[in-house]
C-alpha cells in the first residue's frame, strides 16, 4: 500500500500544529504516527524525539525519519517537505500581513490570545512525551533532576540529553560483568 498521500496528509497538518514548536504537535504526531497509522511504536518515536534534541538543527528533522521508515527515500522527502513546506509559507504570509496590521486595534489582542494556546500545546506534548518516557523511578529521577537543573542553572539542554543519555547506558545498559 502506498503511504505518500497519508504522509502528506500528516505532516502538512502536523506542520499547522507547530504554533508553540515540535512540542506542541507531539501529543498528535504521536496519535497519528502511532495509533492510527503504525508506522512506529511509541518508544520509537521517543527515541526519535530524544534523539532529534541532540542533533544540530531543528529539533523536528526526526520526522523525516518517519517518512523514511513508512515509505523510503521518497517518504523521507515528501515528510521533509510537507512538514515544513505549510510553516515556511504561512510564516511569510502572516509576517507581511502583521506589519501591515501594526495599528490595527485587534492585533495585540490576537498576540495575547496565541500565547496561552502555545503554553497549552506544549504543555500537552511534554505530558505526552512523559507517559512513554517516565517508566519508573530511574527515568522519573532523571527527569526530575533535568527540570530542576533547567530552572536553578543557566545550561545548554543538549548537554542534559547527553548526561541522560550516559545515565540511561549505564542504568539500563547490558550489564557486562
């Protein structure tokens, strides 16, 4: 079966969701990659998500990895494409638009009013994200001591996902001796 055209169909919604960032369209990239289309399981996107916070770039690039798995090379491009194709545009297209509203009464509204959609998009896909990553006390520990680094201590998070990365190898690593 031929999964180009869900693939566009996915991720150019998917690329709609992105308001407050990758975050925020997890909790559905999870339920449609997932649940609906099984093109991975949920400890595979994770690994994925995990994996695409420690890689230059935008953190989102994983899901080319998606389209790879679902349907090769070409699906690994159209993914490309339809996931940040829709963004870019909208993003120009609003950006001319919203210089040419600066006077206009309702923009500040509008601004006040996408803020809190974009905490809540992203709050949701962090609680997402946490119901497949925190699997018991280890994993909870980490992520615990993660947030409270994050909150005390100015540090680049791509370091924390190393540290969690080498705490993890050891913890749940093959036990040589």
């Amino acid at each position: 079966m031929n999964q180009i055209p869900a693939l566009i169909r996915v991720f150019s919604y998917l690329s709609i969701l992105t308001v407050g960032g990758g975050m925020a369209a997890f909790p559905e990239l999870k339920i449609l990659t997932v649940d609906v289309h099984h093109w991975l399981t949920f400890t595979q996107l994770i690994h994925l998500y995990s994996m695409g916070q420690m890689a230059p770039g935008p953190n989102m690039m994983m899901i080319v990895s998606i389209g790879d798995w679902a349907a090769g090379t070409l699906g690994a491009v159209v993914v490309l494409i339809a996931f940040f194709g829709p963004t870019a545009v909208l993003a120009f297209l609003v950006g001319r638009l919203w210089i040419k509203l600066a006077k206009w009464p309702w923009r500040d509204s509008i601004q006040k009013g996408l803020a809190p959609v974009s905490i809540g998009l992203l709050l949701a896909g962090c609680f997402t994200l946490a119901k497949g990553a925190v699997t018991g006390a280890t994993t909870a520990a980490i992520a615990f001591l993660v947030f409270v680094i994050l909150l005390r201590v100015k540090i680049n998070p791509a370091l924390l996902v190393l540290g969690g990365a080498v705490v993890g190898a050891f913890a749940y690593g093959p036990k040589i001796f």
